[in-house]
C-alpha cells in the first residue's frame, strides 16, 4: 500500500519550492553544499517613489527584446528561449507579483530561464524598470476608481495621503512595507480583513474594485505616468547557467593553487616536458591550448573585514552527455590575498566545463554563481560574497510553519505530525550560535509531543532538546526563506485532541493539512479549500500572520473519510526528502539548461521532452480563498529563489486558470 507520507512529501514539495523537475536527471557531486544565499534586498529599497516614465528607453532596450513592447512575452528572442518570457504586462502575471521578486529579478537575473542580471543598472534604475513593468497593466482609469474607493473606505483609518493614523499604523507610502506586497496579498487583506481589527470588504466590494484599490495603493509608492516605448535594441540572448553546487577535495601546498585531483579513480594527465605531478604551464607568449587563469574577489556584504587565513576552493565540473549529470573533475586551493583576491593560474579549461568557487568558514561555505568555459576562453571571473557572523539571532522570524496530520492506524490512539518551519533572515550577517554545540533558533512543539525526529540529522547532532521543543545550532544565512528545518512527532489522539503550540518567533501564516474526515476547528483558521495528490484529498487551513508569543490552538476530531486508506505503519520510514532539499534541483537545472541550448539539435531534444512529460500532481482548489493562499505561498517561495522560472510560471497558469473558472 502506498504510504500518504510520501503524497504529504509530494504536496509539501509544491508548497515550498516545486522545483523537482530536474532531480531525477542531475547527479549533484557528492557531499554537496547550496550556493551563498543573497543578500537581503532591504537596503536597496527606494528613497523615491520610481518613476514609470524614467524607465521607458531602458525597458525598450533591455526588456522588450524578450518580453515585448507591452510586456506580454511575445519580443523577438522570446522564442530562442527554453520557456516563453514571464508576460510582465499580463494583468493577473502583475497581481500575483511582489515589487520586491520583480526587482530581484532584474538584479539577480533569472539564470535558468537564460536572463542575465542587470547590474549596469543603479538600484534606482532597477526599481524604475519595475515600476515601468507594472504600468503596462495598470491604467488610469484603474487608479482614479482605486481612489474613489480609497477616499469612500479607507481614509478614517488610513488616511487621506495612505501613510497611516492612531487607528492603523500601516503605512501605504512606505517602501519597504509596499515592495514586499503583491496585490493579491492586499486584495486577501481587504476582501477578509485582519486580526488587527480591519473590517473585511470582501461583501462590500467587487473583484474589479478590490483590484482598482490596489492599483491606487500601489501608486502612492509608485510613478504610473505614462511613457512612450522606444524601439527595442536588438540584443542577442546569452545562456547563463544556475548557480552548480561545490565538492571539496583538500588540497593545499604552500597556499597556493594545486593541481587538480581526478575523482574518476584515473591518474591525472601528466605532460612529458614538465615534472612529474605538475600541469604543463602555458607561456605568455604562446599560451597552450585549452588553459587559462581564474580570478575573483571576495567582498563582505556586511561591511566588515574578511577574516584572515581564508581559503578558496575551486571546483571544475564536467558534463556527462550519457547520463545527463555534471561530474566534479577536480578541486583546486589557494589563500585570499589581503586585498580580498584570489587567483588560479594554469588551470585547464576544455569549452563547456562549469567552475565554481567558494570559502569556508567553521564548515559554512560561501560560494560564487557558476561559469562555464567557451572554446576562447582564457580568463573567468567568479566573484564571492561573503557575511560576517552574528549571534543575534532576534531578527530571524518564520515565513511560513506548515503542518501536517498523519493517522497510522485504524486504532486512532496517536496522530502522527510533521512540521516544516521555513525560516528568514533579513539581516545582512550569517546567524551562528554564542557557544559551539548551542542552538541558534529555538522551537516550541506542542506539549505532549513525543518520538521526535528530524529530516536530516538527530538529537546530539545539529538539533539540541529543550523543555518546551528543540533548538538548531545550524547557522543561518541571509535571505528569505533560506533556512528550513523538518520535524516529525506524534500525539496522543483518541479520537480527538486539543492541540497548543507556543510559537517563540513571528509567523506569516500557518498552514496546516488533515486527511479529509478529520475535523479541524480553531478560530484562528480559515478553510483553504481542498488539494489532491495521487488521489488523496486534504482538507487545507491557513492563518493570518500570528506575533511571538501567540498560542496556536486547534481541536482535531475524528476518523479519516471512509474513501481514505490508512498509510503504511512504516510509513516515517518511507519519506523521501529529497524534494526539499533546496537547491540541488536548481544546481542541475542552471547546467542541463545550458548545454540543452547549447545542443539543441542533437540528443537534448530527448532531454528536453523527458522534463516536458514529467509527472506532476494537479492541486484543485474549491474556492477563491484557497487559491489566493496558493497564489502567495508561490510568490514566497518563487521571491525566495526556491522555485524556477519555468516551474513557477507553470504552477501560476494553474492557479489562474483554476481562478477564471471559480469566477
């Protein structure tokens, strides 16, 4: 019998990242570890409102060529890349989007769907291409309705100028509060309401005008004036590959780079005209063929000094064509220069080999975006952002806490509970414990929890016991929702149960998953509707954000619907969490799509359609609520860097084709 923990695995996969696609093709090196989170984007928020007019010539010259003059995914290279353009300009594509993603994307790039990072391109440049992006579906007609609307509902609150009164302190003009919040996200606030004593409009209004309103909240941080499109530059679309995962091999003499190591068992190439052990060194006047120097430069996003005696690790990757996996080749070492540089001399480069860099500290790495070798190269450039430490840990806060009830057998003596906590650090420093061995982030586990185990590791190990839950020593890096940690337990049950979980950090929302049959009661929960996997329904409930110190209370009742089956007894034995591990899907991906582009026209077309065909569970929803939810969860985890282009794209037609109908 199919055990559900393994369809609970499936639905938390599409919760959190749904970037499996790729998993079963790419063999990630051994021993792997995720590429440095980025930084947060909070220091880069506006000082000014951006201006949609500014952007017009530069949305045309590095925009349109892909997306179309209008944003709609239609611009002339839209069709050399392995998935359509995100249709900017598409109205529901704008609704779903936070200004935050947007802006990531134009600073960081969206290497898998092969757009580059904008970095010519001031901070200021960038949220002006994005308030450029959001004109394109967005009319004045849209605002002055919004206004209308805004002035009839909203003022006595929120005032006539939006930045908040004694009433409500949320402040419609701030830009750090704004960009963090798609549409969807404020129309799900003015249709429901809030905890914090807002009236729900969701009776009051329509659709059109809950989406006017926020089109006029969006204009009291951004410039909507309108701008003519300049013709598009013709601009040739460049593969960029996703970040590659690194694999040390120590190997260090005298502090600087060695030569490489075979992994494959077979002795390393030795040139006659040299020693023995040493690579054939290329002179200046006829450099040899297929070699070439490595250089980069460590910088601390923290804007601290970089600690003394660190070293650099370079790890080179080939591609198997046979099987479709990147295969570590060898690891080179050498110390950072005082200035923050480094560099590898002599290295060979045959065309299409991946390299990637990274420094450790106390066994945390930090690692540069990969780069691949072309038949001219002589030089690669593979920068390195760095954080300090911080003990600090009072800033970190829980994106999302999702949880899952499981019932092994038809006794219903015990629930069986996973928990998911999916965990933000805003800050620009690596959070690490105060002493060795001490937790960094604590958790409550409701009272009564008992065989508490862990995804990937167990009490002694990284996690420490405390009275009320556990702890993580793991240290945590910057960015949203880069840190997650996976926990199971059981309950006693009999039939019912009282559930209390303390929570000891801030909360975005709740998410919580029953067996259809079992009843979930709490006023603190709202009904999401159902989702499917493999045939197995859940009901789904979700909360407003909850502070620290709340209490997260539920009853739990009942027996599993009579179409339902009860799991395996081994069936925690049977999880497969591969899904979750964030980042080894992008790691495959970046590579597989770039030498798919690379050889299109031989056996990747194979490939390609092997991933096209993939099987993927459709999750349904019966209401309009749930798929809002569904909509942000995806926005998170997308904004978060877990989830590609492509996939994320393809889950958001989903959902709004799901919409249109339930509309």
């Amino acid at each position: 019998m199919k055990s559900r923990f393994i369809i609970l695995l499936t639905l938390l996969a599409l919760l959190l990242t749904a970037c499996v696609s790729l998993a079963e093709d790419i063999t990630p090196p051994p021993d792997h570890v995720s590429p440095t989170a980025a930084p947060t984007l909070a220091p880069a928020f506006p000082e000014n409102a951006p201006s949609a007019a500014n952007s017009a010539a530069t949305f045309a010259e590095k925009c349109a060529p892909c997306h179309g003059e209008t944003g709609l995914g239609d611009g002339a290279q839209s069709a050399q890349l392995p998935s359509p353009a995100t249709a900017l300009g598409n109205r529901q594509i704008a609704l779903e989007a936070s200004p935050a993603a947007w802006y990531t994307a134009v600073t960081k790039g969206n290497l898998e769907a092969f757009m580059p990072p904008f970095n010519s391109l001031s901070d200021a440049e960038r949220w002006d291409v994005v308030a450029y992006a959001y004109s394109l579906s967005i009319t004045p007609e849209q605002i002055a309705l919004g206004k209308g609307l805004f002035n009839e509902n909203c003022v006595v609150c929120h005032g006539e100028d939006g930045s908040g009164s004694d009433q409500s302190p949320v402040d419609f003009t701030d830009q750090s509060y704004m960009a963090n919040r798609s549409a969807v996200a404020l129309a799900t606030t003015i249709i429901n309401g809030s905890p914090n004593g807002m009236t729900a409009f969701g009776d009051k209004l329509s659709d059109e005008e809950v989406a006017a309103l926020t089109d006029y909240i969006r204009s009291l941080t951004f410039e909507f004036a309108a701008a003519e499109v300049a013709a598009p530059t013709e601009i040739p679309a460049t593969p960029t590959p996703e970040p590659v995962d690194t694999t040390t091999t120590p190997n260090v003499e005298d502090g600087s780079a060695t030569t490489p190591v075979a992994t494959d068992g077979t002795e390393t190439p030795i040139d006659e005209s040299t020693p023995e052990g040493e690579q054939p060194t290329p002179t200046e006047s006829a450099p040899q063929e297929g070699f070439g120097t490595v250089t980069g430069t460590i910088s601390n996003a923290s804007d601290g000094e970089l600690p003394d005696g660190l070293i650099v690790k370079l790890d080179a990757y080939d591609h198997d064509v046979m099987t479709g996996s990147f295969n570590l080749v060898f690891t080179l070492e050498t110390t950072v220069n005082a200035d923050g540089t480094y560099i590898f001399e002599n290295v060979e480069m045959p065309e299409q080999r991946a390299f990637m860099a990274a420094v450790y500290e106390n066994d945390f790495p930090y690692s540069s975006e990969p780069v691949f070798a072309t038949a001219e190269t002589k030089s690669l450039d593979l920068p390195i952002t760095y954080y300090s430490t911080s003990t600090d840990a009072s800033r970190l806060s829980v994106d999302r806490l999702h949880i899952f009830f499981e019932f092994p057998d038809t006794s219903y003596e015990i629930v069986q509970v996973v928990e998911v906590f999916v965990v933000t650090n805003p800050t620009l420093y690596t959070i690490v414990p105060e002493e060795a061995g001490q937790a960094v982030i604590e958790f409550d586990l409701p009272e009564g929890a008992e065989n508490i185990q862990f995804e990937d590791s167990a009490f002694g190990e990284r996690y420490t016991k405390t009275e009320t839950g556990f702890g993580d020593t793991s240290a945590v890096s910057p960015g949203m929702g880069q840190h997650q940690v996976v926990v199971f337990f059981e309950l006693p049950y009999n039939k019912k149960t009282d559930f209390a979980q303390a929570l000891n950090h801030p909360i975005d929302s709740a998410i919580i998953m029953a067996p259809q049959g079992i009843k979930v009661k709490s006023d603190l929960l709202s009904s999401s509707g159902e989702r499917d996997a493999q045939g197995l329904v859940y009901d789904v409930y979700a909360s407003q954000p909850l502070p620290s110190g709340s209490m997260l209370t539920m009853n739990i009742s009942g027996k599993l619907a009579s179409t339902v089956s009860i799991s395996d007894g081994d069936s925690q034995q049977n999880i497969i969490f591969g899904a979750i591990a964030f980042g080894i899907a992008l790691i495959g991906a970046g590579m597989w799509m770039y030498m798919r582009k690379r050889n299109e026209d031989d056996d990747y077309e194979d490939e390609e359609d092997d991933e096209d065909t993939e099987e993927d569970d459709t999750v349904e929803f019966s209401n309009a609520e749930g798929l809002l939810d569904a909509i942000i969860a995806l926005d998170d985890a997308y904004r978060a860097g877990n989830l590609s282009e492509d996939v994320y794209k393809k889950r958001r037609a989903e959902l709004k084709a799901q919409l249109k109908d339930l509309v």
